[in-house]
C-alpha cells in the first residue's frame, strides 16, 4: 500500500495549485483524476482573474507565462436602455482583473507540478475514501484493471460538483444550500478580434449578453438562453445575430463573427456546502461551492480556498498545530457567501429572468443608480475584483 501526506481528488486548477504549493513547501502530495490529461486539458472554462489570485499562482511559481501573456482590464462597461456606463475598477477599489484563460492556468500547473517531481494519476476510476474521521485516512481507486490503495494523513477533496468527495461525506452532517436559476448560458468561442478592450455587461429585453475574450485575437461571447436549449439550435449565424440584437450601438455594428471553435450550454445555480470539512477530508472549489458565473468568482473562490487549506496544511506539518486547519472550514465560507452574494445579485441585475415589466424597470433603475452613483458603483467595483481573501 502507498502512502503520502496529502491526497488531492481532482486534477483541475484547484487540485494542483493545492498540490503545487504543498510541494513547494516539501509536502508530499498525490493527485487523482478520473479523466485523462487530455480531457482536462481541453475543458473551456473560466478566465478572469482577481489580483489575489495572479499573486497566488506567482506563489506557486506559475506566474510567468500569465504575466506576460495576460490581458489586465482596469474597468468593465455596463450596457442597458441604450446606455453605455464604465465601471473604473482601478478607480473606484484600487485593483484591477486579468484575463487569461482557465485552460491556460492547467497547463501551466501541470507543467509546473510534473517538472518538480509531483505525482498525478489520470483515469484514476472509481475513486473511494474511507477512514476520514480516523488519522490515517485511506483512498483507493482502479486503474489500468487493478485497484490501488492509498494511505495520508488528509485528503484535499477538490473534484468539482459532481466528485465523489462531497458524497463521500454522511448526509447528515452537512447543509446544502442551492438556487437553480431558470436560464442558461449560451458560450462561444471563437478566433475574432475582441469587441473592446474590456468585458461589456449588456441588459436586454431580449436577455443577458456578455463579451468577453482570452487573447487579442480569441473572443468568448456569452447569451442568456433557455436552460432547455440545445446546441442545435443555436447555430453560429443565429449567435452572431442575437448577439447584435442585444448589443447597443456602435458594438452591435462592431461586431465580428467567426465559426465557432467551442460552443456550450451551461446551467446557473448558487450552491454552497457547510462545513467545508468532515474529519479529515476538507472541500476546495466546485466540491464545496458554484456560483452563477456573472460575477467570475467561480475560479476565484476555488483558489482562495486553496489559499487557506495551504497555509492550514504548511502550518500542521511544521509545528504539529490542528488550530489552523479546524478554522479552515469557517474562514473559507466567509469569503464564500460574500462571493455568493455578490454573484447573486449581479445574475438578478443583468438577466431577464421573468417577462414580468415591473421586474425589468426595477433593474434599469438600479443600473441607472450604480451609473450616477459613486457609492454605488464602489460596491459594484469592491466585490468584482474580489474581497479580501480572509
């Protein structure tokens, strides 16, 4: 039977930024991902960045390629009733966001962790997790027709919504919280030239809109649509053009269409798990919580909660001290509710949720509000770049 000290579930940027600074910290760390490299390589997900989490993928010694390569955006702008308002996030919270895509920071981790000797195990299958309130937890898995077993003394369960880690833990002992939202959202990427230098929120009768990119020369366009839809129905030319139709002038006429390289529905929900912990298992990212992905907290909150587990970990294996590591849980929801809250909010403000007419002028008062309003546009600002971390 193998042993380490810490298991990682899940190969996504949560699981190896964890891993990474764990070994960069002489903590020995095994990482298990159901699918291949490949497979996890290729997912298209998020791309903005807070300042705190730029600075804690430099900690892991990851930050080169991102700074060189990522786009930092200094404000966002609000499109509504024909209006064009600019949130200036530098002005207003004294930081600003980056761009730089999900599936380039897996990459980077990956190269990083491999290169400096860290050990990750793809199509690990039928992942199980015992003995977690004990002190010598156990994890075994199949792979390649035989079953491996694993021994630790934590296991960092950061394998998504649908892990096996959150199920891992008795329903008895903890609290589910979730919304599921009654719209989906429509992405496409694609190699054409951004619509702006920063990302444009659009309010529509017709529904949200949001224009996004991950290079100067690759755009990630977004359209509120029917949870129900299918990617057939929506081919490229009907994107393009509902993207013009809820865009204001001049963006509308700006816009540059371009075949599809990746195109996906995705659900809305806010979930939120308490405790983020149960014996000696602790949830990071997608397995503890998800966020509408309006506010771009979703990458964001997995990586502060890297942020606390890694200094809880570092801190038991150098003075022997649990005080850390039994505050994680509590610490990491703080920031976690404020995030979804905040990604709450935004999703109502921007989305057209009901065809009901008192609904909508209440969000064009709002937006009109944040827009005269300095007070109001600095709440907006705080918590889009991101609150502090604890």
């Amino acid at each position: 039977m193998a042993r380490t000290q810490v298991a990682v579930i899940g190969a996504g940027p949560s699981g190896l930024l964890l891993a990474q600074l764990l070994l960069r910290n002489g903590i020995a760390t095994c990482v298990l991902e159901q699918r291949s490299r490949a497979h996890v390589e290729a997912r298209i997900r998020a791309g903005l960045l807070e300042q705190g989490t730029v600075a804690l993928l430099a900690e892991a010694g990851v930050g080169e390629r991102l700074q060189a390569e990522g786009l930092v955006h200094d404000g966002i702008e609000l499109a509504f009733a024909g209006r064009i308002h600019r949130i200036d996030l530098r002005d207003l919270a004294g930081e600003s966001v980056t761009v730089y895509g999900q599936t380039e920071i897996q990459k980077d981790l990956t190269d990083a962790h491999l290169a400096a000797g860290g050990r990750i195990v793809y199509e690990a299958e039928q992942v199980a997790l015992d003995e977690l309130t004990g002190r010598q937890p156990r994890v075994s898995y199949l792979q390649g027709g035989r079953r491996h077993e694993l021994n630790c003394d934590f296991v960092a369960g950061c394998d998504g919504f649908h892990g096996v880690s959150r199920r891992s833990i008795p329903a008895e002992q903890v609290e589910l919280y979730e919304r599921i939202y009654p719209v989906g959202w429509l992405g496409i990427l694609a190699d054409s030239p951004p619509l702006a230098d920063e990302l444009i929120y659009a309010n529509h009768t017709r529904g949200f809109a949001l224009c996004s990119m991950r290079s100067r020369t690759r755009s990630r366009h977004y359209i509120q649509c029917a949870v129900t839809d299918s990617i057939a129905a929506w081919p490229d030319a009907r994107v393009w053009d509902e993207l013009r139709a809820r865009l204001p002038e001049p963006y509308a006429a700006r816009l540059v269409s371009a075949p599809s390289i990746e195109k996906s529905i995705a659900p809305l929900r806010s979930f939120v798990t308490e405790p983020m912990r149960y014996g000696r298992l602790f949830l990071a990212g997608d397995a503890a919580h998800i966020v509408p992905p309006t506010g771009a907290k979703g990458l964001n909150l997995a990586a502060a909660d890297v942020r606390v587990l890694s200094q809880a970990l570092v801190e038991h294996y150098r003075s022997g001290s649990m005080l850390k590591l039994d505050q994680y849980s509590c610490v990491a929801l703080r920031r976690v509710w404020k995030a979804t809250r905040f990604s709450w909010w935004f999703t109502m403000l921007t989305h057209r949720l009901s065809d009901e007419a008192l609904a909508h002028k209440l969000q064009l008062a709002e937006l009109e509000y944040i827009a005269d309003s300095r007070a109001a546009a600095q709440v907006l600002a705080e918590n889009y770049v991101g609150l502090r971390f604890f």
